[in-house]
C-alpha cells in the first residue's frame, strides 16, 4: 500500500450449522489446470517445484457473487478446499474476513456453512472477522476437506465528497490528531460509481506456533494472509458494468436480466485477490512483450487513467528488467475512491489508486483561495506536485507484484520488507527513466519527507525492522517504513556496487518465485561476499538502530514544503502560511490546542494575516 502523509500534514452472535456424522473427507477436489490460465507460459512450468509441492494442495476459493444494481449489498457463496500441510493433525479451522477487522460494522456475515462430502463440521462466527470450522474428526497432515459458506455483504458508501485531495488531507490531519491507527480504507466500498471488493471473501488464517491467529494487536498496515492460493470468481451484476480484476476473465454468459452482466474469472497462484466494477469505466491498454498492462478509470479521469497506464507500463517494464520475469498474463491498475490516507492498494495482479490523485486541480475552490490568500503555491506548482504523485504511487504498487506478491514476506511482522522495497524500487523506475537527478529529487517529496513530517510532528525515530504494532501509530509507521527505510536499499547499493547489488537482488526473487523469503534475505545475500562485516554493520544502523535526523538531515518546514513545491514557491511562500502549516503540524501532533477546531485554527491563522 502506497501512503500520502506528507501531502495532508497538512454477529457477535456465532451462526451455527452443519452436521455430525463422521465419513472420509474430501471426496471432491478441484481441477488447477483451468486455475493456471491467468498464470504466464514459462512460470506455469517452474511453479511446481518452486511451491514446493504439487499446484493441486493449495488453498482453492471458488466465490460466486451477485451484486445488485445499487452496488449497495452482495451474495456470497464460497467453496474453500484446503489440504492440511501445516504439520500437525486440526481440530479446526479458522477463516478471517480481514475487512471486517478494521469496518465500524461487520460488512460480510456469515448465514449458513457445511462440509462436503458429508463431513461432520460445525461453523461459526464468533468474531466478525473470525469464522471458525470445527471438525468433527481431527484432519490429519495431508488430509483434506472442502467446506461451503453462504454469506451476505454489503458495500459501505463513500460520498464524492470525501475523495477530493482536501476532503482527504482534512481527515488524515484528524486521524494524526486522534493517534488512530489503521482503518477503514474503502476496500469493500461503493463511490462515484464504483464498487470496490478487497478482502471481503474469508480466507484461511495466518498459522504459528501450532495456533491459528484470531485477532490482530494493531490494524495499521495491510491485513492479510499471504498465503499462496488458487481463487476462482463467478460474477453477475445486475446491470451493465465493466469489471477489473485480478486473475483473466476467461468466459462472458448470458446473464438472468436483459443488460446485465456475467462473468468467469480465474487467478492462479495468487496472494490475494481484488475486483473492481462500475458502469462508468473506461479503459486504455498497452502491451509490454506478452503482457496486457490495462487502465480502468472514469471518463472524466481520462489524462490521469491515461498517465497511469503509461507510468504502470513503464514501471513493469524496468521491475522485470531489474528484477525478473512478472509471473502473470496481464496487470490492471483501476482508479479507487480510496480514503483514509491511502494512496494505493495492491493485490495479485491488480493494483488501485486513489481518485484522488487523478484529479490534481488542488488549486481550485476553498484551497487555492487560501494559499492564494496566504501567499502559496500556484495551480502549476500543485498541479505539479499532484502529477508526480500519481506516477510514484502507481510505480510503487506495481513494485509489490514483485514484493510480496511473487515474492513473499511476513507484512506484520516485519512490514518494511515489502514497503520500503517497494518505496525504493518506485525511485529506481524514475532514476532508470528519467535519470539520477529526477529520482533524487523526488526521493525528497516522495520518500524522505515522510520521515521529516514525522519528527517535526514530534515522533522520535525507531528502528525499522520490528511488527507493525510496535510502532503505535500511524506517522510512526509511514515516517520509518515509508520515509527512512526504503534510504536503507540507497545506502545498501552503494556500498557493494550496482553488479553485487543488483545480481543479489535477482538471486534473491529466482530462489524465492511463489514462496516466502526471510526477512534479511537480501542482506544474507550480501553479506556473503567481501563486504560481509560492512554489509552487516549497515544492516544494524538502519533496520535496529536509530541514527535517522544523522542520516536524513533535520527537519525543516521550508524546506519540506520546499521539497514538494520547488524551492522557488517555497521561498516566495508568505509568513501567513508558514505560520499556517505551524498550527497544522501542532494540532495535527496533538498539541494543547485547548480544543480548537480546525474552522477555528483556520480562522486564527487568517485573522492573523490580516
């Protein structure tokens, strides 16, 4: 997930079914063969020994959805087939429906759950974002059993209002205010004609220690699994639409009503799995080599679906050159009406950005009246700044197809892993670009200021490399993971040279294609060479310790605003606005504001200048 800070400083009740009588499990299984149609050519062939196992023993969701014509509610039929290699004999399983983790209120609930083959199970959710299966045998190691769910959902609804750049900024300036962290980013949402459906299918639980994991000690980050599964997609909409998706929509039929819509989806060897749907969608497409790259926006977000097309492309293009082969038949990246500080949101296969940064006139209403007033930047500074964004974002989610989509890694233990990575590698696309001088400079609006924003919020630094819970809050989290570490990979590459850096780092995605990495692969890779005692002392400084105002300069508001706007716009900036960003920064840090609102501030800092 790609973060925007810098930009903003600025039920209950367990369902209970099924049977008891006991009987061999597993009598149905699935074919991957049809599963594997998304997957390109050449990795099909190596997927196998790459898993480690045969394609047939991981996890299958077979999901069928009806969604109305309102976008409002949903159906939800689930079939999962899971064979046990989790090294011990259960007694259950245990799904989360990680949506309902971060909801106000639980969006997909559970109605009715079975086991085939007349296995005796009983289903329940006693949490809403746990449903737990009890067997009424214990399943041994490569047992296997498929279990049906019938559950219902619902879309929660974002006003327009709400997706504007400001309408934004507004809301992360309270959320840094409250010391809120995670939430509610509009994955299983309906806005501006668009339905968005992430993580609202339940998905077998992460699983240590012998135990499956019920709950989470921060919901800051990405929820998720990551375990590599097969997910199979039956999809009518009750009305004309156009869907993106993850996976390759492989067959079209007739649909119960005149005008709607049927579709077959299948994703093979996928992380996670996302769709999109929206009677308003247009879409643009390029090819790199046998790759379809599509853009799926509104019409009237043209220049900024056509820009991300061209950035998504790109992108792909320089990651599989300096990276390696990307492992499926076609990537969409889909405009959003993402909220809550998200810039971006990856899955298998399917990347979205947030509508926010495809309409980049910041300078028009309430906004470009005050920093007109207040002696700020102009339409052209912000448009600017707003079409940079767009392109770095979309960079970084394409990164993550690589990091931890075709290479995995522990997101809530150790999160940086796949952020900074991804973070570093969107400079890496500009640098190969457009140069050295381009990635640099966006280096500092994109990445360091992160950091910056954090300290002159008042959070001092921390390591890098620890669970997301650990870092307590939001700015902690973006201005370390996304604003420090991703400097780390920086310091790193010029230590050993571009050959052992860049030869590491593809013998780091060959040996670990379509399974799990440990957490300093990278660096283990590294430190075999002559550098082994520098590589490993660079390692400490950066991902333990806490040298980040050394390494990354003190903060200064100047020339963070500076960084964003240009130096020019920031000198001729007026006293007024620097002293508003200061009452920003303070409410947003929590300060005594003696519970002023932010009308209140504003109208301070205005009345001030005059």
């Amino acid at each position: 997930m790609s973060r925007l800070w810098v930009l903003f400083l600025c039920l209950s009740c367990a369902t209970l079914v099924g049977c008891r009588r006991a009987s061999p499990p597993a009598k149905t299984w699935y074919d991957v063969a049809p599963l594997l149609q998304s997957v390109r050519a050449a990795e099909v062939a190596g997927a196998k020994q790459r898993v480690g196992r045969a394609l047939d023993t991981l996890p299958h969701y077979a999901l069928t959805v009806r969604l109305g014509e309102s976008f409002e509610s949903f159906d939800l039929a689930q079939r999962v087939y899971f064979e046990n290699q989790l090294g011990r004999a259960l007694d259950e399983l245990v799904l989360r429906v990680y949506v309902n983790a971060t909801a106000d209120k639980p969006l997909v609930t559970l109605r009715t759950g079975s086991c085939a083959d007349d296995v005796a199970c009983t289903v329940t959710q006693p949490e809403p974002s746990v449903i737990v299966v009890a067997l009424g045998q214990p399943l041994p190691v490569g047992g296997r059993v498929v279990v049906d769910l019938a559950l219902d959902g619902r879309l929660s609804q974002i006003a327009k209002s709400r997706t504007s750049m400001l309408a934004q900024g507004l809301e992360s300036l309270d959320r840094l205010k409250s010391g809120q962290g995670g939430g509610d980013y509009g994955l299983l949402a309906h806005g501006d004609g668009i339905a968005s459906f992430a993580s609202f299918y339940p998905v077998l639980a992460r699983f240590g220690g012998g135990t499956w994991e019920r709950s989470e000690a921060s919901t800051l980050g990405d929820l998720s699994a990551e375990r590599l599964s097969h997910v199979s997609l039956e999809l009518s909409v009750a009305g004309a639409a156009s869907v993106a998706t993850s996976g390759l929509i492989v067959a079209t039929g007739s649909a119960e009503a005149p005008g709607a819509l049927r579709l077959t989806i299948q994703a093979g060897l996928v992380r996670d799995f996302s769709f999109l749907v929206s009677p308003r969608f247009e879409q643009e497409e390029r090819k790199v080599g046998d790759v379809t790259v599509r853009s799926h926006f509104l019409s009237a977000d043209r220049a900024g679906g056509e820009k991300v097309l061209d950035a998504a492309a790109s992108a792909l293009a320089v990651f599989e050159k300096r990276f390696g082969r990307y492992p499926y038949r076609d990537l969409d990246v889909v405009e959003a009406p993402l909220v809550g500080g998200a810039g971006g949101v990856e899955f298998s296969g399917l990347v979205t950005v947030a509508s926010m940064l495809y309409r980049p006139r910041l300078g028009d209403g309430v906004l470009g009246t005050l920093l007109g007033a207040l002696g700020g930047p102009a339409e052209t500074e912000l448009t600017s700044m707003t079409h940079d964004m767009l392109e770095f974002v979309t960079a970084h989610e394409v990164a993550h197809q690589w990091f931890p989509g075709l290479v995995g890694s522990d997101v809530r233990r150790h999160p940086y892993v796949d952020e900074s990575l991804a973070q570093w590698s969107a400079l890496l696309y500009l640098e190969d670009r457009y140069g050295p001088e381009r990635a640099a400079r966006e280096a500092g609006k994109q990445v360091t200021s992160n950091y910056h924003l954090m300290r002159l919020l008042g959070t001092p630094d921390g390591a890098v490399d620890r669970p997301v819970a650990e870092f307590g809050s939001e700015i902690a989290y973006a201005g370390i993971v996304y604003g420090k570490g991703p400097l780390f990979y920086r310091e790193l590459r010029a230590l050993v040279g571009d050959e052992a850096f860049f030869a590491a780092l593809r013998r780091l995605v060959d040996r670990h294609r379509f399974a799990d990495a440990p957490p300093r692969a990278l660096v283990d890779e590294l430190a075999r060479g002559q550098k082994r005692a520098e590589v490993r002392a660079l390692a400490r400084r950066w991902l333990d310790e806490s040298h980040g105002d050394a390494d990354l300069g003190t903060p200064d508001l100047r020339a963070l605003i500076g960084a964003w706007v240009g130096p020019e716009a920031a000198a001729q900036m007026g006293p007024e606005l620097e002293l508003a960003m200061k009452l920003l920064l303070r409410l947003g840090a929590g300060g005594d504001s003696g519970g002023t609102s932010l009308g209140d501030l504003l109208d301070t800092v205005l009345g001030g200048g005059r």
